[in-house]
C-alpha cells in the first residue's frame, strides 16, 4: 500500500445515519467479526489492549436503545424525554447493529487511564476506516449519556471501566457520492514547526 492509497482510504471515512440506512437489510455477522478484528489491532501502550465490545444485533438492537432512554431520562424531564425517546425509537427500528467501546482498565493500572482511552479510540478508528470495505455505514455516537455513570451501570462495567462509545451501523440505501465529505481547513494552519 502506498501513500496515496492510505490517503484515500482516510479522506474516504466519514460518519452516516440511519436515515441513509436500509431498515430492510441487516449486516452479517460475520462482516461485523471483521470489524472487530481491525479494532483488535489498535496500538495500546504496554501492550495493555484495554478495548472490549458489547454488540447488539437482531432484536438486542432495541433492547439498547431502550437502556439509552432509560439513561437519558436520568436527567431529561417526561417532557423533553419525548422527542429524544422518539428519536431513539426510530434508530432501534433501522440500525441493524450497535457496537459498545468501552475500556477495560488495567487491574494493574500500568499506563495511565487517558492512555488507554486513547487506545480505544483507535480501534474505534479503525472500525471506521474499515466500514466502507464492507459495506457498512455508521458513526461514532458518544456525549453524556456514553460518559455517564448510569451508562456504566446499564452496561454492567467494571468500577474503573468507561464507555468509550456508540457504533451504530447499517446497510446503505445507496452510498452517496465521495464529494460529500467535509474537506477539512489547511493542515498548515494547525502545525507550528520547532
């Protein structure tokens, strides 16, 4: 692989939502083993592999969604608990798998923990880069409910364990063109030699 195939690869990622998800097909399991198998080989500091997955696929998909109502609701009144329970409804309806991400912290405590949460950002990465190959569209979801104690709890982590996050994935409808992609600003207006 030379540069520029890597270079496609990466500008070629991006996130999809379900409303661009065909609710009438579901992604094999096998593709989502292969997902899997590309986050395993994430770099971790000390060789400590702090990633670990819940997969929800089939029926489990709504049984997710609705332990993400029920952690939103913690802090969103009947009233605003609504539209967002409405929301998570029609996501259970289309998205065909959800991938959990969650560090498992070192017993040891080897590295740091913001180490480790680097680290499973990387096999979240390297899910992404992977998705288009198979087929497969999605996005990272994460915000306060991912981050928060009752998510832990609903999960049934560990004491020293975090969810990282969300990979909600489908089958595209039809894959829209490459130029929709956010083009990002000038790298050179992020980097200051020294």
């Amino acid at each position: 692989m030379d540069y520029q195939e890597v270079h496609e690869l990466i500008k070629m990622r991006r996130s999809l939502y379900p409303a661009q998800m065909d609710e009438t097909k579901s992604i094999p399991d096998e593709d989502i083993w292969k997902l899997l198998e590309l986050a395993n080989f994430a770099p971790s500091h000390k060789i400590t592999e702090p990633w670990r997955f819940k997969v929800f696929g089939g029926d489990k998909v709504s049984k997710f969604y609705d332990t993400l109502i029920q952690v939103n609701s913690e802090w969103n009144s009947v009233d605003e608990m609504k539209p967002i329970a409405k929301k998570l409804q029609g996501k259970a309806e289309i998205v065909s798998h959800v991938i959990v991400l969650y560090m498992k912290r070192d017993p040891q405590e080897k590295v740091p923990a913001h180490e480790e949460e680097y680290a499973c950002a990387c096999a979240m990465q390297n899910m992404l880069l992977g998705m288009r190959s198979l087929n497969i569209i999605g996005y990272w979801g994460t915000g306060k409910a991912a981050a928060s104690e009752a998510m832990r709890k609903a999960l049934k982590l560990g004491e020293n364990d975090k969810c990282i996050g969300f990979l909600q994935l489908g089958v595209p409808k039809i894959l829209p063109p490459d130029s929709t992609k956010r083009i990002p600003g000038d790298v050179k207006d992020k980097v200051e030699w020294m």
